[in-house]
C-alpha cells in the first residue's frame, strides 16, 4: 500500500502564499542545503505528484523551463503528474493526465504498488484529502517569517483532525520541518 504525503512551506502564521496566488517569495527565507537536499530525495521516495489546478498550472510553467535547478528539474519533469481539476481539459505537461474526482482515484491508486505520492502545496486538494481520511502524513517547513496575511494552508473544519508529530528538525535559515501522521480513530 502507498502513502499519500502532503508536502508545504508555510509562514508562522499560516499561510501558503500571500493574498495573491504564487505569491510565495517568503520560501527564499527558508530555503538552503536542507531544503534542497529534502527535495532531491523527493525523487527517491516518491513516483507520482498531484496538484490542484491552480498549482499545477503554476507548477507546469515553471518547471519545463526553470534554470538551474537540475536534478530537481529533471524529477519534476520527468515524474508522473495528476492535474485535479473540473474545468481543465488538456494537462500541457509531460507524464500528466487530469482528474476530476480525487478521492476515488487516490483510494485506488493508494492500494496499488509503488512509491509515496506526494501532494505539493494545493491546500483546497490536501484539505478535502486529509477531511477524506487519504493523508497518512503531513509535512510542513514552518518558515520564520509572519506574512501578515494571505492563503492558509490549513482551511477551517467542522471537527479537530488529531495529529501525532513523528519527527521535527532546523534549518540553518531557522526554518522547522515537520512531520505528522494523522491519528486513527
């Protein structure tokens, strides 16, 4: 069985991007060699990444033409991509295809054989999946900044989702990289 990761940085108050989408110049503040070295084994765990649409799309303009990025270039490129989305027709990305209904399709694709899939940024996707019970871990880089305002990553719920912390560590930059897993019931 696969595990289904969420992967974000995020501000000491919340947020995943400021008030405007890719808005997210505060990641400068955190990255450094362990963030770049978190992403390359990236490639090693994971097989398949899936975004929301806002971020895939911000995600397929980047990255096919990003510079001097390498190694995490080529894996985002390379690795196989699903594009959750009701109004996008064609992906426009190498290794894409496009989703409209996540649960049932990450349901299967979970208990199939393979590596970690990974969620990165796309809060609206990572909360309907955590609601959904789909996430088995959660990792955030709090970033040492206070945005003042903007997307949070965590949307408001009708009910607490417990959370069982499994390994935390320090950047350089002051950053916090955390891990969680949700807590079954």
């Amino acid at each position: 069985m696969r595990k289904l990761v969420v992967w974000n940085l995020m501000t000491l108050d919340g947020y995943f991007e400021g008030a405007k989408p890719w808005d997210i110049d505060f990641h400068n503040l955190a990255w450094g060699p362990e963030l770049r070295d978190l992403a390359e084994q990236f490639e090693e765990e994971g097989d398949l990444l899936v975004f929301g649409r806002k971020t895939y799309e911000g995600m397929a303009s980047y990255w096919p033409t990003a510079e001097g990025e390498g190694k995490i270039k080529a894996y985002m490129n390379g690795i196989v991509k699903i594009a959750v989305s009701t109004t996008m027709t064609e992906p426009g990305w190498n290794n894409a295809r496009i989703v409209t209904d996540p649960i049932p399709e990450l349901t299967k694709l979970k208990q199939e054989s393979g590596k970690t899939i990974f969620i990165f940024g796309s809060a609206e996707l990572a909360d309907t999946l955590l609601k959904a019970g789909l996430v088995d871990e959660v990792r955030v880089c709090i970033v040492p900044v206070i945005l003042g305002g903007g997307n949070p990553l965590f949307k408001p719920a009708e009910a607490q989702v417990p959370l069982k912390l499994i390994e935390s560590s320090t950047t350089q930059s002051g950053a916090v990289i955390l891990r969680y897993e949700p807590v079954k019931a």
